[in-house]
C-alpha cells in the first residue's frame, strides 16, 4: 500500500485506487475501472470541506 496524492503516478503503478475521506473508504476500484468523475468527487469535495 502506498498513499498517493498524485492520480496519474498512483494509476501508473497500481492495480487498485481507494479513496479515503474523512476518514472513511468512498472509492474502491481496480485502476482500469476508474473514471475521472469518481476522483473529482473526492477531491472537490475536500477542497469545500477545508
């Protein structure tokens, strides 16, 4: 396991994305099923709660 802040490094090198806010696990994909949407989600949704 490795925690990754750089989307396009972690899919290059991974077989599987989890997405952890708040504490809780909101994203669990193999790295070919992700999509762009799921990650802006994730991330936009930190910057409002900051």
């Amino acid at each position: 396991m490795c925690n990754l802040h750089q989307v396009e490094l972690a899919k290059q090198y991974s077989d599987r994305i989890l997405g952890i806010q708040n504490g809780e696990l909101v994203l669990d994909l193999p790295t070919s099923q992700l999509i762009t949407s799921a990650l802006n989600h994730i991330y936009l949704c930190e910057r409002e709660d900051s």
